[in-house]
C-alpha cells in the first residue's frame, strides 16, 4: 500500500504543491491533495489513460459531473506512475440516505457513456475483482474459503440469461458519487462492459451489505429490466473477488464471516429467483 505522498517532482510535473499535500479519506490510503490537484498512482496506464480521454471531452450538459484530468507536464496523463485530476469539494452521497441520488447521477452517466466501443483492455485485467466478474458473467471457477464457493454455486443455480444489452459501465458506483455545489459527479470510475443495471445492482448489493441498509431494499428497483437476476450476478461478483483475497491472504474477513454478512442478500435473492 502506498503511504507516501507523491515525491517532489511528480508534484511539480502536474503543478502541485508538495508541501501541502495531505492524504485524503478511502482511495486506499494513496491518493493526495493540494488542495486543488488530487494525486494517486495510476496501477494501469492503459485503463486510466482511456478513462482521461473520456473525462477530458466530457460536455457540460450531461446531468452529472466528472473529474477534469490533468496533464503533466510531459503532456501524458500520467508521470512516473502517477496521475492527476483538479480536487472537486463535496461529500460523498450514501446508499443510506440518498440512494436515488445515486441511481439518478448512475443512470445520468451510464446514459451518456452508452455509445462507447468496449476497451481491450477489459480482457487482458487480471487483478481480483476482473476475475470475480468474469465467475459472474463468463462462468469462470470460483475460489476462495468453502462458505464463500457455496454461496457462489447456490447463486449460479439460480440464474437465466438476461436479456438487457452490455455497454461500458462503472463497477463501483455506490461510493462513488460525489455531491458538489456545481451538481453530483461520478468518481474513481472502474470500467467494465456489462449491462447499465448491473451497476445499479452492484449498489444496491453492497449498501445492504455493509452499510445497514434492509435487505428489503433489494426489491426497490425491481422495475430494472433483469433486476434479480442482475442482483445474483452482482452478488457473485463480489463474493468471487473475495475469494481471490482469500486465496491470496488479503481478505479482510474470513470465508465464515464473509459469507455471515452475505447471507441475509444471497438469501433474500434466492427467494424472488426461486419463487
């Protein structure tokens, strides 16, 4: 994990001030402000370069805001393994309180992203959460603690095809959404190529999950073309990641504890497939 601010000269190549650069909350620990430049490694080059050039052309009237990326001073989106984008203040909205905020800023984006090609470079991501979407999607073995597997294959049994199109997405929205003065804007945007309301089931799944929010929730967005379905896959797909983790001692939780939490959505799933 990086502890470290960016060193001096990746500062002054994207124009910040080194010595006021302070850590900022989640991003893992590794991303850095000025005060008006945020700073983070860039772990794919290739991804985050594709992910600037479509903030860049961003249009103003899109109904959800993004990150403006910033160049170094080489004139690439990244220097040295790092990258950029100008700090936009705000907080951050919750599934807890504001989830139809979240699914409007979602559906605002997905909407305007809808006619991007999918990037090769989707096929060619091996880290955790790629692998734990493609046991969801592609039918590739599941790994990790016993408990976490049999969540998985009890989810796999219950699934049909789904009928909604893929499109580019962003794998991570729920966290993701930022309320600014100058509207919300969507954040730290994981690709991926599958249906828009895959990202929304993604939400919905991890706010019931680990932010208290009633498992009832899982049933209101259920007007979503493929909702349950979606929700099994978005399920699997974070149970799988997390059997990665587990494989490789990076889990924060246990294969029992993880499936303990898991338990009440895999559930309450299974029902509304199943009846």
């Amino acid at each position: 994990m990086q502890v470290l601010p960016a060193p001096d000269d990746v500062a002054a190549a994207f124009g910040a001030n080194a010595p006021h650069l302070r850590r900022l909350p989640g991003g893992q620990g590794r991303t850095w402000t000025d005060g008006r430049f945020v700073l983070k490694p860039a772990d794919n080059l290739v991804e985050h370069t594709w992910v600037c050039d479509v903030f860049a052309a961003w249009p103003d009237d899109v109904g959800v805001r993004v990150p403006e990326p910033v160049r170094s001073a080489t004139g690439s989106w990244v220097y040295a393994g790092w990258a950029a984008h100008r700090f936009m203040p705000g907080r951050s909205a919750r599934m807890t309180w504001e989830p139809d905020l979240i699914r409007s800023a979602g559906e605002a984006f997905h909407v305007h992203i809808a006619g991007l090609e999918k990037p090769a470079f989707l096929d060619l991501r091996t880290d955790a959460w790629s692998t734990g979407d493609r046991v969801a999607w592609e039918g590739r073995l599941a790994s990790g603690g016993e408990p976490t597997r049999d969540q998985i294959e009890r989810l796999r049994a219950a699934l049909e095809p789904v009928s909604s199109p893929s499109q580019v997405i962003h794998g991570d929205l729920g966290g993701n959404v930022l309320l600014t003065e100058g509207g919300p804007a969507v954040i730290d945007w994981p690709p991926y190529y599958r249906p828009a309301g895959f990202a929304l089931a993604v939400a919905a799944a991890d706010a019931v999950r680990w932010e208290d929010v009633p498992v009832s929730f899982l049933d209101a967005w259920a007007e979503v073309a493929d909702w349950h379905q979606l929700l099994a896959r978005a399920l699997i797909y974070r149970l799988a990641t997390t059997g990665v983790q587990q494989l490789q001692g990076s889990a924060s939780l246990s294969s029992a504890d993880h499936a303990a939490v898991s338990e009440p959505a895999v559930s309450h799933v299974l029902r509304r497939l199943t009846s």
